[in-house]
C-alpha cells in the first residue's frame, strides 16, 4: 500500500491560556493519501513534548479516540456508505477544559464505490424482527456491551475470515425489504451447512455472548483500538463475555437465528463504531 507520509506544521499558538509555554511539535503519518467507502486507513500522530488536553482526531463530521502507544498514538478512520466521496479535512486536536485546541490539519480522500441494492420480501413474522422497539432493544444492549474497549492492539497481522462459506451478499449492499429502504448490509453473508463451526478472525475478548431480538445468537469480539468482529444469526454460542479468544478460536456455529431467510454468518467489522467491509482486513495486514 503506498504510503503518506505528512507533517502537521500548525500548533496550538495563539490560543488562550498557551503561551505561557512553548507549543507542542506535532507530526503524523497516514497510511493512504485516500480511502474508498466502506474501508478504513490508520493514522499514527506524535505530539512532543506531549498534548495540552485529551488528543483526537476529527474527521467525516465526528471524532475519533486517539490510543495511546509508548511515545505516539494511534486510531483508525473509517467511510460507510454513507460518508460523503471528495476531499475531506482530518484534524488533530487536544480538547482540555478550555475547549479544543487544532494541533494539525491535513486531508484524505473518500472515494465513491457503486454500491449494490437487494430486494427481498420477507413472511410477516421475519418482518416483526423490524419494530422499532426492538431494533432500539438490541442497540442499547450491544452499545452497553461495548461501553468498555481495550486501548491496545489485540490482533497480530491479518484476519481470517471465521468460516468457509460461499458470499452470498457483500458490505454495503442497499437492503429493500417489502420496497422500502432499510439502510446498508453492515457486513458479508457467508453462507454454510448448520452447525459448522465459526472462528474468531482474530484475537480478541469476547465483550457480547447473547441472543438479540434481531441478530440471533450473537458474538461480539473485541480486538483493541476500537476494532470489534461481530458474528451473528448463530445456532450456538460457545463463549461468554469477558473470554479471551486467539484467531481461529471457535466461538459458535452457523444458523438462522433472528432475522434470516437461512443459515448463514453475518459478520461484521466495525472501526471505532463505523461499521467497513470485513473482506479488506482478510486481504491485507491493514485495511
């Protein structure tokens, strides 16, 4: 992958409450110059002598933790579907009591990807699974299961994909269920047998072992720095939060629970709660 290799040369001068002290030298390092929808590039940042507040990072309307490593910090920023194609400011700040003070700006470009639409027709009680309250149901249990991430790498080089199936739709496919629009595929399809086992991509903890109202029989894995595997629709679940797992660990078996229309895994990768195209990390050590 080719590398950007940029300086951040604007420092916190001129802000109230600064120049009491020298501002900090900050330089950073994109891994890509651009990144397409649905994928995610790591951005390293070293501020010397050290920040004046909590460091982030903003960019594509939000902000993005910044994970402390030795003598610099890491994060990784990522597109969906939805993050809008062009050239897009990426900022480093340090947020302290008296507000967020800019260390740094540079750019990255979002590429547009044509993505696919699926329409299916679903029986009246697969169409259920869509009420609103328990769609909000599995979303406070999921966002109470990941309250607490690791701040540290978990994984070593790239992820495996966690069964042997044939794809049978892809990330960012725009669903149509009964010709009304229902938002991206938030991960792959990969369909297999009931039964076969599935295995961690990676290492991890488990932060989430459960039945959900709409994903089924549910795994959640939690590799560091904001990087979570989820494994869903499964016919078990055969760990429990807080359990360590290795790549290759087997943490359930294929099934159609929740909403599916037959056995398969849903998997699914999220980046610091953007949810990216999982394939991308099978393919390389980085996305």
């Amino acid at each position: 992958m080719r590398q950007a290799v940029l300086t951040g040369l604007l420092v916190a001068a001129g802000v109230a409450g600064a120049a009491a002290s020298p501002p900090p030298t900050v330089s950073f390092r994109l891994a890509a110059p651009e990144v397409r929808q649905g994928a995610a590039v790591e951005m390293t940042v070293w501020i010397r002598p050290g920040p004046p507040g909590r460091p982030v990072v903003r960019f594509a309307g939000r902000e993005w933790a910044l994970y402390r490593e030795r003598d610099r910090w890491r994060t990784y920023l990522a597109t969906d579907p939805t993050t809008a194609p062009g050239v897009r400011g990426v900022t480093v700040e340090a947020v302290g009591p008296a507000g967020p003070v800019v260390l740094a700006r540079t750019t990255l470009t979002v590429r547009r990807v044509p993505f696919a639409r699926r329409r299916l027709t679903l029986d009246p009680d697969d169409l259920a699974r869509l009420d609103p309250a328990l769609l909000q149901d599995e979303a406070r249990r999921v966002a109470r299961a990941l309250r607490v991430l690791a701040d540290r790498q978990l994984w070593q080089g790239r992820f495996t994909l966690p069964v042997g199936g044939r794809l049978t739709s892809r990330y960012g496919v725009i669903s149509v269920y009964q010709g009304e629009v229902r938002g991206f595929h938030r991960g792959v399809d990969l369909a297999a047998p009931e039964g076969t086992p599935v295995r961690a991509a990676a290492g991890g903890v488990v932060r989430l072992a459960e039945e959900l109202p709409v994903s089924g029989n549910a795994v959640l894995v939690d590799h560091g720095l904001g990087i979570v595997t989820s494994y869903l629709h499964l016919s078990a679940v055969e760990v429990a939060p807080g359990q360590p797992v290795r790549r290759g660990d087997q943490v359930g078996r294929v099934g159609a629970t929740g909403l599916a229309t037959g056995p398969h895994l849903h998997w699914g990768l999220r980046v610091n709660g953007v949810y990216v195209d999982p394939l991308a990390w099978v393919q390389t050590d980085s996305p």
